[in-house]
C-alpha cells in the first residue's frame, strides 16, 4: 500500500484493569496498548501455530451456526464490492465454526484458497467460556457502566476495506499480525464510500484499492493519506480508537484471530446517529442551498452546541426535549417521531 510515514502512538506497560479508557477515548485518537494481552492462553497456542490455535479455539465451539464470508481467491483477500458497485465480491455463508477453522487450517499454503473471514462473532452466543479464558478484565468505570459487547474475528490473510463503527473499539490481536490503517472522521469524502444501499457488513466501505490506489479515479485519496496513521499489531497488542474513526483492518498471516470490545457512552434509550443521518438524505440534502444553510444553523442552535443551550433561557417546567434527556422524554420525542412518519 502507499507509504504512510504517520505512526500510531504506543503505550507500554498498560493493564487493562487500570486503563483509563475514558480518558483515552476523550483525547479523539488511536493508541496501541503494546503486550496488554499478551497473557491471554490463545496468544502462547498462537505462537505455537495455527495448528495449536485452531486446536485451541474448537474446544469453545458452542455448536451455533456461524456467519463467515468468503471470497475466491482472485480477491486478493480483500472484501468489497463487485467492479460495477452493483454486488459484492464475495458469499456470505452459514457453518460450523469448526469446519471453518480446519477448512482455513487445511489451506495454508495453498495459493488458490478462498479468502475466509468469520466477523464479529458475539463469545458468548457463540463461543460459551471462551470470555473467562479470552476477555480482558476492563475496570474502567466507563466499561463498567456501559458493558461492551465483545467479539471475535478469525480468518486467513483477508483485508476489510476501510469504514467506520458507531462505537468506541478496542481491538486486541491474539493469532497473527495485523495493520490497521486509520483516517480521522473527517476525512470521509477523501475515502470515497460506496453505497449505502450494499455493504459488505453493514456499513459503507472505502472503494479505494490502498494495495494499487487508482489517483485518476480517486484523487482525493492522496488528502487522505496525508492524514492518516498506521497500528502495526503484534500478538497480545490492543488498539483503542473512538467511534467513527476510518479504519482499513489487514490480517497478514495465515490464520488469524482478534478479539473487539465495542461500546457507546450513551444511554440504552439514545438512538443511533445512522438514522438521523439517513432521514437527513431524505428531508435535507436535496433542498435549496439558502435552507439548507438555514437548517444548519438550526442544528448548530438545538443539536451540536452546549447541550443546555437551546433550553437554557426557559422555565424548567417548560422545557421539554430541550431540557435534560432522559427515558421517558426519550419515549415521547420517539413516539412523535413515528407519528410524523407514518402520517
């Protein structure tokens, strides 16, 4: 890929019990928590080899199917769209988490393997036990507060394109290495997302090949990667970023395994920014530019200043939604919501 001369700052000597995760996510940018798992057992059967991971891994398969993508080998192990943005370049099936796991084990070495993936797959539903032996022990108070929901990812050499998540991460490689390359949130027009419409795994992806970057087509893409920074992961490293981060995730050996912890510190009754943001595609985007300037400075006013602000200057018994949120004005503002929609 393009050099990125920008490297992720490393923390050494962290432990997860005593990591000030709030602290760090409130600082805006990644950090690598360089051997903070490395006592995780999957991480020694890693260094033993993938033979000793997969080994490792079968004895949690709860026996629930599993979701894994696959790609022909002719992808490179990068998971995207088709050339015409009309179908993906790959196949999402439904298996046993073991039968993955050999079928990834048995093609090592064998240049025309499909690339196989198995994303985002909650331990809990899916590998019972697998939390006691894997999960780091977070004591931040924030993490107390707002459990996040943990998940591991296994596969070959494969590439996930770059895209964002609507919740803080903190990643931690156990089998393999892995590079992540990352973009600030604003860099999203330079990134060139595809469609809303089809995405490989629920959120829109880079249609930027970083491998053979196509400048004439994506010329913007150079803005990008003059603000990016690269996390070169080594087994037992984490990497902690916040929300909306641009993030291109390379697995770089034969097999490996990662395990994400992601979160939001919002209450359970907040909804999620995605819908806000494609109703604005629906009753904003297309109006005239003096409105939509307008509207913006309404959004400034109501939504993206102090949050007491709009409130402030009336009586507290007055105040409604604009004053402090909470469970129940949360249910009347959503139950309006669905009335004007369905009118």
């Amino acid at each position: 890929m393009p050099v990125v001369s920008r490297r992720t700052r490393v923390i050494e000597g962290a432990k997860a019990s005593s990591l000030p995760v709030a602290e760090l996510i409130a600082e805006g940018r990644p950090a690598i928590l360089r051997g903070i798992a490395r006592d995780v057992p999957l991480v020694a059967a890693g260094v033993e080899g993938p033979a000793s991971a997969v080994a490792w891994l079968k004895q949690f398969d709860g026996g629930r199917p599993v979701t894994a993508y696959v790609g022909d080998a002719a992808i490179g192990g990068r998971f995207g769209y088709a050339e015409d943005c009309t179908a993906l370049n790959f196949a999402r099936e439904r298996g046993s988490l073991s039968a993955y796991l050999d079928q990834i084990l048995g093609d090592i070495g064998n240049p025309d393997a499909p690339a196989i993936y198995i994303g985002s797959t909650d331990i809990d539903q899916y590998l019972p036990g697998l939390r006691e032996q894997a999960a780091l022990p977070f004591g931040d108070p924030e993490l107390v507060a707002h459990p996040p929901l943990v998940s591991i990812w296994i596969g070959n050499r494969t590439i996930a394109s770059a895209h964002y998540d609507m919740s803080n991460n903190i990643a931690v490689t156990l089998v393999g290495r892995r590079r992540f390359t990352l973009f600030p949130p604003d860099q999203a027009a330079n990134l060139y997302p595809g469609p809303f419409d089809l995405t490989p795994a629920g959120q829109v992806v880079s249609m930027v090949d970083f491998d053979a970057p196509d400048l004439a087509c994506h010329p913007r893409f150079a803005e990008a990667l003059a603000a990016a920074e690269v996390a070169e992961m080594e087994p037992g490293d984490a990497l902690i970023y916040p929300a909306l981060w641009w993030h291109q995730v390379e697995a770089l050996d034969p097999f490996n395994a990662m395990i994400n912890y992601w979160w939001n510190a919002a209450p359970r009754f907040m909804d999620t920014p995605q819908i806000t943001l494609l109703h604005a595609l629906l009753s904003l985007r297309d109006r005239p530019e003096h409105e939509k300037a307008g509207w913006k400075a309404l959004f400034d006013y109501y939504v993206f200043g102090p949050g007491e602000q709009a409130g402030a200057h009336l009586p507290e018994e007055a105040r409604g939604a604009l004053g402090a949120m909470d469970e129940m004005k949360a249910r009347r503002l959503r139950a309006q919501i669905l009335q004007r929609l369905n009118r």
